[in-house]
C-alpha cells in the first residue's frame, strides 16, 4: 500500500515539474467537457458511479499481468481497457471516450514518462481516448474493440516513431521500431480483450444495463 501511494505522489511530482504538460493536459480537460456541454450529454450520478467502477477496474486489471514483453516494450494485462470498452458500448463514443481519457490521466499518474508535452498527449490520455470509440459500434462489440484499439496503436506508433526513435536498434528506422515495438503491446492486449469478449456476454450486459437506465 506504500509502494502504491509513493507511486502516486511520484507521479503528480513529475507531472507538476512539468508544467507544459500540466497546461497542455488541463487544455484538454476544457476541450472536452465544452464538448460534452456542446452535444448536451448528461452526465448523470448512475453515469459517473459506472464510469469509476469503470477506471477503478480497468486499474486493477492493468496491475495483472500476463507477459512482460523484452527491450522494455511493455506489458499485456488482464484486459485493462475492456470496462472502459463496455462504458463505451452502453453510452456510446463519448461518454467512452472521456471515460479513457480519465484513465489516460490515471496511467500518466501511475507511471509518468515525460519528455515533451505533445509525446504526453500521444502516449497517455489520447490512445486511451480513441478506445472510447469502440462505442460508435454498440452492436458490433469486437469490431468495435478492434477499430479502438487500432486507433490507440496509431497515438503510440506516432509517439515511439517521433520521440523515441533513438532507441532503435542499428539498422532499424524510427518508423520499424515503433511498429514492432508498439505493435507487440498493443496486438497482445487485443487479444486478450477479444478472448474475454468472447467468454463474457458483452453484449448481453450490455443490453440489460440499457434497459435499467
């Protein structure tokens, strides 16, 4: 439990050195709920209960893991984005996609990488965001999980082509590692989220959870 509120304050310490980033982050904070007033979405209490019970779970299962890729690629977990996937299903794209943003920001205080404002945005609150639209396809769910997570790839390939290029072996472009590195991470975790897609009634928890709001 000390490890774990040490991590936090480490994490809010170097986002607050930061302040850039902590501009840019708070930038996009004001861009989405102007959004959100825009498309008049209500965000009611039963609402935002779902979405913490959401980011609380999707935290937990990101700590699960099931493979630690080499060369510090990263990890797969216990399906991390599938209750952000869900949320997106039963109250479509944007109440999915503040929904990863706000995990975004969760991941940036658990484990913070900051380079540059711009490599923040593409690494953390972005590609979770873009799991989010998973919900324009409420009725097709593992074509949903597969278009959200294609697009949260690309945040991440931008990022590691852009910014961590230097890291590639001799030999290899900027743009070839990113894909293989990035690539690895991001297909593992599909996987693991369309088998417990498949195990699970997705659509049917869905569906019942529409039908008590």
């Amino acid at each position: 439990m000390n490890n774990f509120i040490n991590t936090i304050k480490n994490g809010f310490t170097e986002i607050f050195i930061n302040p850039l980033t902590f501009a840019t982050l708070i930038g996009l904070v004001l861009i989405i709920l102007a959004l959100i007033r825009f498309k008049r979405i209500k965000l009611e209490a039963k609402t935002m209960t779902r979405i913490g019970i959401a980011l609380a779970l999707a935290t937990i299962l990101h700590f699960i893991k099931l493979i630690d890729l080499p060369y510090g690629a990263g990890s797969i977990n216990l399906g991390s984005m599938v209750p952000i996937l869900v949320i997106a299903f039963i109250y479509g794209p944007e109440i999915g996609m503040l929904t990863g943003f706000l995990f975004g920001i969760i991941y940036l205080i658990i484990s913070p990488y900051i380079i540059h404002p711009i490599q923040v945005l593409f690494d953390y609150p972005l590609p979770f965001m873009a799991v989010g639209l998973a919900g324009f396809f409420k009725n097709k769910s593992l074509i949903g999980a597969i278009f959200g997570m294609f697009v949260k790839f690309i945040f991440h390939f931008i990022s590691g082509a852009v910014f961590f290029g230097e890291f590639a072996p001799k030999g290899w472009s900027p743009a070839l590692y990113s894909f293989i590195i990035n690539g690895s991470v991001v297909l593992g975790n599909l996987l693991v989220i369309l088998v417990i897609m498949t195990l699970v009634p997705i659509t049917k928890l869905v569906n019942r959870t529409k039908f008590y709001n």
